[in-house]
C-alpha cells in the first residue's frame, strides 16, 4: 500500500514513491523545482567546494556567453527598472550610514596604538576630536 503524504510545498497530498521514503516534495515541476533550489541554496551555504565550482562554471558559461546579460536587459525592461530602484535604494541607505558615521569637517587625529604597520592589514586605533571642540594654545 502506498504511503500518503502533504507536499512541503504546495500542500496537496501525493503518493510517497516507496523508492524515496523521505520524499516530502509532491512530484509535480514547481514543487520539485523548489526543492532542487532549496537544495542548491543550501548547498551552496555549506560546501566551499560546491560553491566554488558553481561559481568557476558560470564564469566559464558568461565567457562562452558574453551577450547574455545584455540581452537579458534588452528584452526585459522591468528587470531593468526594478535594479535601478534597488541600486539607488541601497546608494541612499550606505549615504546614510555614512553620514552616521562622521560629520564632514575637520578633526584632529591622535594615534592610540600603531598596530603591526609592516602588514598589509594593519590598522590604527585613532581618535577623532573636532577641531572647533579644541583649545588653541
Ligand atoms: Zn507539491
């Protein structure tokens, strides 16, 4: 007798194929598309060399395809319209972060502690005070 199951995803009740006793995805291609992208994302989160080899394959598939995108564009202006709203969105958050950050003016700097300067990674700890919060000798 065939097991029955709900689908993860649609919600509809299908047969399990006794061949997959985990199977949680009804056989129809949305669902079964779904769970292949489920699978994929995750799998991209969790093995470096997966993703790394995704990322050499569609690399490799861009330079075999180097109209791609731009005729993607072309043919679908809405896409086109929707990044352009993304791109300025996230433009405007990053200006506001900055502007957070510091004030435009000028600062005086005092080094706190020089660390590792010989590394290409090094940093200092600094300490910023407005110059107009300064008094002048
Ligand atoms: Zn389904």
């Amino acid at each position: 007798m065939a097991l029955n199951r709900r689908c993860v995803a649609c919600g509809q009740c299908f047969d399990v194929r006794p061949q997959v006793p985990d199977q949680r995805y009804c056989p129809s291609p949305p669902c079964q598309r779904e769970r292949r992208k489920l699978w994929q994302q995750s799998r991209r989160r969790t093995d470096p060399d997966y993703r790394d080899n995704q990322l050499r394959a569609q690399a490799a598939w861009l330079a075999r395809n180097p109209d791609y995108w731009k005729c993607y564009r072309e043919s679908h202006p809405d896409y086109v319209q929707r990044n352009r709203q993304q791109q300025r969105r996230k433009a405007q958050q990053q200006g506001s972060m900055a502007s957070d950050v510091a004030a435009a003016g000028l600062f005086m700097m005092y080094v706190i502690s020089p660390i590792a300067l010989a590394k290409m990674d090094a940093c200092l700890l600094v300490k910023l005070v407005p110059v107009s919060g300064l008094t002048r000798p």
